[in-house]
C-alpha cells in the first residue's frame, strides 16, 4: 500500500541510521542531490498545462530486464513509487534477454548459478516488493516534447515528471531469402525456448555466431539434438575464454570458422533439411544437412519509439553523458543495453539501472517535482509450493477448469463439448513464464466456458508432436476433437480474448 507522505521528504531515508545520525545527515543528502549532473547537450522542454484532476506520476519506467528491475527497486526505496511498464511482445518478452538465457554463472551473488528466468523473477519481485507499480503491457506511443511527459501503453496513459528508458535490445537476425518460410518452422531466435521441441530432438542442428549467446545455445542445444554445429563468421570466436572451452572440448559440438550462411532449404515435404554455405575467405559454397538453426549474432536496441525525439548514434542507441544515464532531454534516462554498446552483461545493466534511479531522485528533487509516497510493506506468509504435476486419472475431475499432462487432454479431447485451451511449454522458457500468469487471468475472465491444459513437451514429447508443436511458448484451442486455432509465442491479451470468444 502508498500512502501520500504529508512530512518534509527524507531524501536518505530509505536506510536504518542511528537517531543522532538521522537529524543531520539529510541536510548534507540533499545539497548534493539537489546539484545533480546533467548532460551538457540535455534540453528542457516546454511544461504543458495539465488538468488538475490528472495525476502525474514521479517516473515511468519503461522496459524490464535487470536494468528496468533495478531502477524499479531504487525508485521505488527512495519513495517515488515508479511506475514500471515491462513491456509484452515489443521488443521481446517481460523480463528481457535474460528470459531466453539458460544458466548464469557471473552474476555475483548465486555461487551456484542461476538460470535467466530464475534472476529476474527474484528481480521482479523484490521491485514489486517495495511497491513498484508494474504493469506487463507494452507502449505504444511516448511524448517527450512537453511536461509533463506522456507514455501511453496497449491499455492506460500516463502523465509523468521523469522517465527511464529500459527497453534493451532484440535478436538479429540474418534476412536470408528464406528466413520467412522456415521461421519458427526451423529457424529460431531463442534455443531456449524451442530447443525442446520435438522438431529439433535427436537432430543434427547449427547456430550461428561466435560469442556468449551462440556458444551457450550450442552448448544447451546438445541436450536435445544429434549433433550441434557451431557456424563462426569470423576466423575466431568472440566468446569469453570459459565458453571457447566449453564448447571446443565438447565433442558433440563441431566449429566451422569463416562460415557464411547464404540460405536454408527445405525437403519435398517442406521440412527444413540444410543450409547454404560459403566460406568468406575462399568463397567455397557447400551444404551442410541440418534440421534447425539457431541465431546467436547480436542485437539491435528498441529506441524506435523514441528515436526522434531523444539523440541516438547511427545504430540506434541512445546517447548518454559520459557513461552516465541522462540523456539529451532533461528529466529523461536511460538504463541498460538501449545505450550501452561495449560491455552488454547482466551486471552492468542492473548497474546503469541503478545510475538512472539516483540520477532521477535527484533531479526530481532538484526540480521540486517530487511527490514522496510511503510504502507499508506486509510480509506475506511463505508457504511451499507443491512442484507442478500431471493431472492423474484419480485426480481427473471433469467439472474443474485447469489441467496439466496428457491424461487430462486426451481426456478433455474426447469427451469436453468446452473449447479447449492447451498450453505448450518447455523447461527454462522464458517466454513461457512470461505468458503464463497472463493466460491465468484470461482464463479466470471466461470460468467455465473454457477448459485449460498445460503440456511440457519435455515430459510429453508424444503428445507435443503429434500436435505439431515446433516452439514454445505454443497455444492451440480445439473444439469437438477439431483444432480451431493456433498462437506461436507471445502476443497482446486481445488476441487470445477473440479466439475464446469466436469459438467458446
């Protein structure tokens, strides 16, 4: 719960100090802050006249991902109660790239490594923890011409007094002639996601760059297919010196350096069957037979939103004051990879998203724009959750609305007059976890109209392939043993709302 505060803000209040302490230290606190850095080439724009039943917000924060996450959980300590717009299907998922990255060995703190999905869940929560107002929604248009600022997403718009943009950076992909055909038929961006499925099972596969993405998916990539090849464009790899090992002494992965893709090809049934190569230093064309590709070759930053109305360099990325987070408009910053174009880790977003948090504090305190709030946090009980299990034939209730496994849909298939939703899932996919609560909730909107089953095509190949399933995250619906419609990946909620409600 926020609270409006109705007492002089406490700028350095979000720490414990003794009373003697706490009685001087704000003053000194606040003479720095109130003299903020600002970006020599930063502008002020104009302030607009603003009804005053409108409420104007201290920050929006747009994108998530440890950047995002990060300036949430500052912002939100120092009472500014940021509201977080983490983005749905533009750019990516919720919680960035880190939502398609398997294990992470270099984010200090877990000894043990933790998976992608895994951090920014933690990140996630520990922002909505200190009362982040997070809304898993994408924006669609940003005026940053006059105060105070407006972000209007697929279903709100607000008015704000600063902004931080954390919208990070989406895959590359190479745009060979066939790419659209063999896209999510084949091609894919994400082996995490759809490594699983059974189309890529006991394969030959191949993945296409040289640095941490391309060497981590290979090296996930040889759980599921026959053989992993890893296509270097250059004549080495870009890798840290831990993945070149990993990978050069693994001995189902073979490296081809110098190796170009020209385009995929295809069987008479249209399967994908091999790609076009050539060597970019002898020219050499030859085909290699594979069943998958994957792309590991860079990014590209999401600033198109905003392009034009904040200063970007040739490729896109926001330009920033000397490493820092302001940007060339004044009470605007930026976090993460959306202007970061040399260190690109985990660690140092979360730390630029941290920058932008502070460096927005203290304008809005030097501006005297801040509305403090304060955040009564309630603990909530912990409870251990049961691990997730297949609907068995003793548990089976056909007057229930959410299943899980195979029994459950065979079961559904040949007996439900209901539509039924089934959701194909793998392990570790981030994008999976992403839609997940989403569905949840549609689900609950329509009750007994629907009937909802979840597969893991890990622990239900069979039934996944039978289905078709070349990705995850994967919806079909079917309706008296008929399968009225199919949704790959992501999308907005109004999509899956027009499906139940065509066919329920």
């Amino acid at each position: 719960v926020y609270v409006p505060s109705t007492r002089p803000r406490p700028i350095s209040a979000t720490a414990k100090m003794p009373a003697r302490m706490a009685t001087a230290r704000p003053m000194v606190v606040r003479a720095i802050r109130t003299d903020a850095r600002k970006n020599p080439r930063s502008k002020r724009v104009a302030a607009a006249s603003v009804d005053a039943s409108t409420t104007v917000e201290n920050v929006v924060i747009i994108g998530s991902g440890p950047a995002g996450y990060t300036a949430a959980i500052y912002a939100a300590r120092a009472n500014l109660k940021p509201v977080v717009f983490e983005g749905y299907q533009a750019g990516g998922v919720r919680g960035g790239q880190l939502m398609t990255t398997t294990e992470v060995e270099n984010f200090p703190g877990f000894p043990e490594g933790i998976t992608g999905p895994d951090l920014m869940d933690r990140m996630r929560q520990q922002a909505e923890r200190w009362g982040s107002e997070l809304h898993t929604e994408d924006v669609e248009y940003v005026d940053l011409t006059q105060r105070p600022f407006t972000v209007r997403s697929s279903d709100r718009e607000v008015k704000a007094n600063a902004i931080i943009l954390a919208t990070g950076a989406t895959a590359v992909r190479l745009n060979i002639p066939n790419e659209h055909t063999f896209w999510s038929r084949g091609i894919s961006a994400c082996a995490i996601c759809d490594g699983a499925s059974p189309l890529f099972k006991g394969q030959e596969l191949a993945v296409v760059g040289g640095g941490d993405t391309a060497t981590e998916e290979a090296i996930y990539l040889t759980k599921y297919g026959k053989h992993v090849h890893l296509l270097v464009r250059g004549e080495k790899m870009r890798a840290s010196k831990a993945m070149q090992n990993r990978v050069l002494e693994n001995k189902n992965i073979t490296v081809h350096f110098n190796t170009q893709v020209e385009d995929v090809y295809g069987d008479e049934k249209g399967r994908m069957a091999g790609v076009h190569l050539f060597d970019s230093q002898t020219n050499e064309k030859r085909d290699l037979e594979i069943n998958g590709l994957f792309y590991g070759i860079g990014h590209k930053p999401n600033s198109s939103i905003f392009a034009d109305q904040v200063e970007t360099d040739s490729k896109g990325y926001v330009l920033v004051d000397n490493g820092g987070p302001e940007t060339s408009v004044e009470g605007v910053f930026s976090a993460g990879d959306l202007h970061d174009t040399e260190w690109r880790q985990a660690v140092t977003a979360a730390g630029s998203g941290c920058q932008a948090a502070i460096a927005c504090e203290r304008y809005l305190t030097g501006e005297d724009l801040v509305q403090e709030y304060v955040h009564k946090y309630v603990e909530k009980p912990k409870t251990a959750e049961a691990a997730p299990h297949n609907t068995t034939k003793e548990e089976f209730d056909s007057n229930a609305v959410r299943f899980r496994g195979q029994y459950a849909l065979r079961k559904l298939y040949h007996e439900s007059d209901k539509l039924i939703s089934v959701l194909y899932t793998s392990p570790g996919c981030g994008p999976c976890r992403s839609l997940k609560p989403i569905l949840s909730k549609i689900v609950d909107e329509y009750g007994e109209q629907i009937k909802f089953v979840e597969i893991n095509v890990d622990e239900d190949p069979d039934i996944a392939e039978a289905a078709g399933v070349m990705g995850t995250p994967c919806v079909q619906f079917f309706k008296n043993k008929k399968r009225v419609h199919v949704i790959n990946g992501v999308k907005m909620k109004s999509e899956y709302r027009k499906v139940i409600e065509t066919n329920a």
